[in-house]
C-alpha cells in the first residue's frame, strides 16, 4: 500500500490518500517562530521555546481524526442551501473527491476538491517572521456558481505547553481574547498570553474583510460544547457570535463571505497566525502580509533558501532511490534536526526541561556542515557553552533559557551524574567544522564554562581548544577497574544505566576517535607535542581495550560494576551490540582481523532485511538493575530493536574494511523512500529517517516509529556521501576515497567548498569497490587523491578513476 509519491523535480512529497497510517507532518520554520503542519491542516506553533512558549493547542495523543491547532471550514451553496466541509479532510471527515499533500521544503500545500470548489492552501513560515501564512485561493471548478464562505480557524493553549494539561482552572482563568476591527472590515484577533517573564499576544488576521468572528470555543462549538469540530453548532447560523472571551478555552475564527464565485473563478485568502508584543507593534506587519505579492515574494524567498542550501552538494549515483534522499529529503531532515533537536516532534512533545540535547546537536551540527557550516557553528558555539570545566558536559538546555541540566540522570541520585560520551562528541564536530571550512580561528575563540550548578567556582572561560581538551582529560580521569572509560549514568545508548563502576566500550572507543581528530588538528596548528600526547593516550586506550573486550568472535558492550561484561557470550540476554563491533573499527582500535571478524559476527547476528538491530537477543521483562531498556518488549526500541541512528556506523566501518558492497546494501535496507510502497507496515513518512524500527523480535516486525527527530539523518548523509562516495573534507582540501558497489561503473558529485565549485566525476571501469587509480583536476594530474582548496570562486572539474 501506498499514500503518495515523490516529486523530484518539485523537491516535493505528494500525499494523495489522507488517511495516512499516522499523521505525516512537515516543519514550518524554525525554533525562533514555527513548528509543524500536519498532512491534514493541524499546525503546532511556538516562539523559541515549545515548553514555554507554546501558541497552538495540537495534542498529538488525540485520534488522528481530530482537530489538533488549525483548521479551515468552507460552507457554499446557493438558494439558501449551505454545506459545511473540510478542505483539509480533518475534522469533517466527508469524502473528498482529489486530495494532495504536497510537502515542500519549508511549506505545506493542501490542494483538495469536493462540492465543485478546489482548494489550494499553502502553509508557511516566512523567513525571520513569527508568524504561519496560510495562503488559501478557492475555485469553482464546478458548472454552477457557488456562494462561499471560509472560516478559518486556530485554537490557542497556554503558553506552558505542560500546564495546560495538569491545572484546568488556573490555566483558563488567564485566557482572554480580544477582536480588532480595522477601517476596511478585516478583523485581528488576539490572543493574550502573558508568560512569565512578559507578556505576548497571539493573533489571527486574514486579508480579507470578515463579517464576523468567535474567539470561545463553547461558542463555536455550540453551548456546553456538545456541538463537536466535525459539525461545529455556530457554523448553523449565518454569523458567528462575536464573543471577545474573558476565560476558558480560546480559539479564532473569522468568518469570511467571499460572494458568489462563478465557474472557472477563484477567491484568495491568506491567513496569519502569529505573536507579536502587542498587535499595534505588529499591525503594518500584518497589514503588509496581507498583500499578495508580499506573500509570494516571501514564498519565493524560501524556495531560495532551500535552493542554495541543496544546491552545495548533490550527487548523482546508479540509485534514484538514493538520489533522491541524498539531493533532497536527508540534507532537509539533518537541517531539521539542527533547528529541533529531539525537541518537538509527533513523538518528542516540547514538554519540560530536555531542551536541546548535547550529544544529539553535535552530531547533528556534522550533518548540515557542507550545506550550512554557519548554522553549524553557532549551534557548536552554545553547546560548548553548556560544557562544564571539568569536561564533562550537561546533557540538554533550554534553548531559550540557556538553563542545562543533566537529563534523566537527575531521576537518580544513586547514579553517576554525567553521560560519559556527550562532550567528546563536541570534539568531533568542531574538527569536522575545520576541516570542512578551514576556520582554524574557530579554536581560540573564548567560551565560558557552564558551572552554574556547581556554586564556590568563580566562571571560567576557556578557548574552544580547551574545551576540547578538557573533553578528553575528563575521559581520561574517569576510567574504572579496566582502565576502561567509566559509564557515568549513561553512555550513547541513554537507557543503559548500570550502577556506578559500569565501564563503557562505546565511550572508549569515542574518546580514541576523539583522539585521533585532535591529534590531526594539534599538527595542522604546529602543536607536534600535543599531538604526540593525544597518540600515545591514543594507544594506552587502544592496548587496553584490545586485552579486555574482545570476546572470542565479537567485541562486548560494557563492563558491570563488578567486571563482569554485558555483549558477551557469557550473557543470555544482549549478548552482541552492534556500537560494540562498528566502534572499534570506526576509532581504528580493533585489529584487521577483529575488525573482520567483529563485522561478521553483527551482520551474521543483528542484520535484518529492515535493517541492523541494536543488539539481540532481547531482554524480557523488566531488571532494575539494567534501566530503561528492560522497560521494552523484545525487539522495540533500544531492547533489540532496530535502532536505526546506529546502521549508518556500520556502513562507515564497511567501507573502513572495503566491503562497498555491503555498505551499500546497509544503506538501501534502511532508506525509507524504499518503503513507499508498504506504508501499511512501515506507517512513517517514507521521506525521512525514523529513529527506530521494531526488530524481529517483535510481531510487528518492520513498524517504524518517531520520524524525523534522529541523528540517523546526519550520520547517513555522512556516511554515505563522506564515506560511500567518499567526497570527504580534510584540512588541506577534499579527499576523494570512495568505497562503493563494485557492480556500479561510477557516479558524480558536485560539491561547494571554501569558495569553490567541484564537479567530481568518479569512473569506475574495473568495477572495484575501492581505490582511486588516477585523478586529474581541470586536466592536470594529482597524487593522493585530494583536491586542493583553490577557494577562487570557480569551478573546477575533477575526474577521477577507480582501480
Ligand atoms: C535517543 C536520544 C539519543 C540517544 C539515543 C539512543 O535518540 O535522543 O541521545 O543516543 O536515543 O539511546
């Protein structure tokens, strides 16, 4: 089964059936104002922060059937004789006769048609407003004129996305609305919705004149609310009720009389839902968007945008299926990614204090680097704000606040407070930024420390290259019987939480990753001593965990507080981890043979045709001592599921030992646009990476579940562009070491880097997985496959051959 189709050209997705598994949604904006439009017209929105400043009320845990947050009514007819309907499906439910979802970069378009009246309605953000646009335009494309009418519709919350749900009383006693009339008939509606700090409004305006309005949604509803979103009782009478409420629960609703629209003949209307100060500050804003052509040249702006942010990289490859994930869909995810971290999605609802993740945002910093390195670095600037000076850092902030905390280890007292992987992350995506934009001065820029919690320190601020230091001497001060890395609360894999003592394999193999990049980047800034110091850490590490984890066929996962391991043999449960195979070959700790071996032993155990577990066999029931991740049936999520921020590792450890076969086929088994056709299985949107996928382990083996919000998407557009194709940014330029299908006969990539533009045509006649024969750039020879760094605004053309 199938809902839609991918629209390349139109760098779209194009939902035809509206009965989507689950909703499908696409982000409109960014953390400063925006949030998600669903396929069915529902919209969440927020000011800079979903937990604390919340606008729209959209309860993702309702029935998909549900209005959640917007909507819009048509009610046309003629003689007297009206009929409400839904345009967007939602709430009205009645049979539509087409209906598209088109999701576009950054927009929303809803093209639907019943009744005789089509309608288009394009949702979006423009760049640097707080404020949503729907721009709606309605025809008849019937044979008889219509008399039309739109309502469109927006229900407030409580700018405490939490409270709104846990206090009932003192929520809506704060809620107010007022209604505006401007000169020309158009009605602003607003909203107050004061916060803690100050206070905002929230507001609703069209650009039309509107003969009437309702801001309670008792009214709307009809008295008592027994009236319902599907048949709203007020859409009965010609007008609305006018109430300006002065407590419950406030919605917006204008309600528009477009006239009689004759055959063949459309009516616009655009509609705002923003928040502003107050609506004076903000009313020839609003004045402004009510022009069309101010619209469309924001829409165009957009369109822009996204343009040049894909146009830095795109490649063309033997698999349109992977084309057109690695043109368009996985470059927007990983942008996505940036903006929300695991903040606010369908599944991660904005509440509470998790904020922006550290480990999470410096993963996802890497994968928009060759697309947007300027985004990357501001973000790397305020993780490494929130680092502390002892070098480990908070696990999440507020990103309004800056307030960090320590996550759900904070649920624990008894557990060690610190994850033990978050800061060396850092160290990988500010080498990966040098590399990638050669701003060495990135380095010596100052960051304070984050040591608000810990009070009797004075602040301390320290260059970015201490922090990263201090990343890895914290690493290197906390290591447990084996020597090995200690856990602290949690390490990569957050619901593992083993009492203090636990050692952690992944983190080991992260901090000789780390150190690795560091000692490249000490010698790129002359420092040959530090370097010499991060390699010989580099190898004591590498020794150690040589001697202690290898477990006979595979490499174990951790070490209990009693030494005794846990991905072993040994174990009945979670006897193989694949982090524990990818690691070590990723962080070179792992022997050419280990490597082999290790590689063998996941794929023989964990891999999938949906794709590679996290580790197997499952845990079953719930063991205190383990956490968070017995807390799952076997197969689901971290318990053995197929975890899918994980499969991309394997992919880079393959082309690590040249396998650009396998690479590959990981690559393939994981790409949702493969999915496309058994939506009814995989349920997501077949345009983005799920964070997981439930194992064979579990009945409903292949189900996918939170969409969007994974580091999946920057580690495979890493993994597959930097180490599959091998067009990958090093200090002195672009190396060129691809690892593909020894079936394909080659590939391209254009590519901006430090000012210029590189047509990389890769020919591969021998039909070898790996090795670069030969390279020319602009017809002259080069050795060592790397193309300098000409950064002379040209374009340079490289051809290069395999064999
Ligand atoms: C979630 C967390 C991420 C963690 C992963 C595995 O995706 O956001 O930080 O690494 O789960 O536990």
């Amino acid at each position: 089964m199938r809902c839609g189709y991918f629209d390349d050209l139109a760098r779209e997705y194009v939902i035809t059936d509206p009965r989507t598994p689950v909703k499908w949604i696409n982000y409109v904006g960014t953390l400063a104002f925006g949030g998600f439009v669903d396929h069915t017209g529902g919209a969440l929105l927020c000011r800079g922060d979903p937990a604390t400043n919340r606008i729209t009320r959209y309860l993702a845990l309702q029935p998909a059937s549900d209005f959640k947050g917007t909507t819009l009514y048509l009610r046309a007819g003629s003689e007297g004789r009206y009929v409400v309907s839904s345009p967007f499906y939602v709430p009205g439910l009645q049979p539509l006769d087409l209906f598209e979802c088109h999701i576009g970069l950054g927009y929303t378009r809803i093209v639907s048609a019943a009744g005789g009246l089509q309608t288009a309605a394009t949702f979006f953000v423009p760049r640097g407003e707080a404020r949503l646009l729907i721009d709606i335009r309605i025809r008849n494309i019937g044979a008889e004129p219509l008399e039309v009418d739109a309502i469109p519709v927006v229900e407030y919350t409580h700018f405490d996305a939490l409270k709104q749900l846990t206090n009932a009383d003192w929520v809506p006693q704060t809620m107010q609305s007022t209604a505006m009339r401007e000169g020309d008939g158009r009605i602003i509606l607003s909203q107050y919705a004061f916060m803690m700090r100050d206070t905002r409004v929230n507001y609703m305006a069209s650009s039309l004149p509107a003969s009437s309005f309702e801001t309670d949604r008792r009214r709307f509803l009809g008295d008592n609310e027994y009236g319902t979103w599907a048949r709203p009782a007020s859409l009965g009478a010609r007008e609305l009720g006018n109430s300006q409420a002065t407590r419950g629960d406030n919605i917006g609703a204008l309600m528009h009389h477009l006239g009689k629209i004759s055959p063949g003949a459309e009516k616009r209307l655009i509609v705002q839902i923003g928040q502003a100060r107050s609506v004076a500050e903000d009313t020839p804003a609003i004045r402004g968007f009510g022009d069309p052509a101010r619209v469309e040249e924001a829409f165009r702006d957009i369109r822009a945008f996204w343009d040049a942010y894909l146009d830095r990289q795109q490649v063309r490859t033997p698999d349109a299926d992977a084309d057109r994930m690695l043109n368009i869909h996985n470059p927007r995810q990983c942008y996505v990614t940036l903006t929300w971290s695991r903040y606010l999605s369908l599944y991660q609802l904005g509440y509470g204090a998790r904020g922006i993740g550290f480990r999470d945002s410096s993963q996802d910093a890497m994968g928009v680097l060759p697309n947007a390195p300027v985004e990357a670095r501001e973000l790397i600037m305020r993780l490494l704000s929130v680092q502390t000076r002892a070098g480990h850092a908070m696990h999440q902030f507020n990103p309004a606040t800056m307030e960090a905390t320590m996550g759900d280890a904070r649920e624990r007292e008894d557990r060690p407070q610190y994850y033990s992987d978050d800061a060396l992350w850092i160290v990988l995506a500010v080498c990966e930024y040098v590399k990638e934009t050669g701003d060495f001065q990135l380095l010596s820029h100052p960051v304070p420390f984050y040591d608000k919690a810990e009070s009797g320190h004075p602040a301390e601020t320290a260059t970015v290259l201490e922090h990263l230091t201090r990343a890895l001497v914290f690493t290197r001060g906390n290591v447990g019987q084996h020597g090995l890395p200690l856990l602290g609360f949690a390490d990569w894999n957050d619901t593992v939480n083993l009492p203090a003592g636990a050692e952690s394999i992944f983190t080991a193999c992260l901090y000789g990753k780390a150190l690795a990049e560091m000692s490249a980047l000490l010698l790129q800034t002359g420092d040959t001593a530090g370097a010499a110091e991060c390699d010989r850490w580099f190898e004591e590490m590498k020794s150690l965990f040589n001697r202690h984890a290898w477990d006979g066929a595979w490499y174990v996962r951790y070490f209990d507080a009693d030494g005794a391991p846990l991905g072993s043999r040994s174990n009945a449960q979670g006897q193989i981890y694949i982090n524990a195979q990818t690691w070590p070959v990723i962080a070179r700790f792992a022997t050419p043979e280990r490597a082999l071996a290790a590689l063998q032993s996941m794929h023989s155990r964990l891999n999938t045709r949906h794709g590679i577990k996290k580790s197997a066999p499952g845990f079953n029931g719930f063991d205190p001592a383990k956490g968070g991740v017995t807390t799952y049936p076997p197969g689901a999520k971290e318990n053995c599921g197929i975890f899918l921020h994980t499969n991309p590792w394997a992919m880079i450890a393959q082309t690590l030992v040249g396998n650009g076969d396998l690479a590959w086929q990981y690559y393939r088994q994981i790409n949702p646009a493969l999915s496309n056709d058994q939506v009814e299985r995989f349920e997501c949107e077949p345009w983005v990476y799920p964070q997981n996928i439930l194992g064979d382990e579990h009945p409903l083996f292949g189900l996918a579940r939170n969409s969007w919000l994974s580091g999946t998407a920057s580690w495979v557009y890493q993994a597959a562009v930097k180490h599959i194709l091998g067009i990958r940014p090093d200090y002195a330029g672009l190396t060129v070491d691809p690892c593909i299908p020894a079936g394909w006969d080659g590939f391209e990539v254009t590519r901006a880097f430090r000012g210029a533009r590189y047509l990389i045509r890769v020919r591969n006649p021998s039909h070898v997985c790996r090795g670069v024969r030969s390279m020319t750039v602009d017809s002259r020879e080069v050795r060592g496959a790397m193309i300098p760094a000409f950064a002379d605004g040209a374009e340079h053309t490289v051809e290069v051959e395999l064999g």
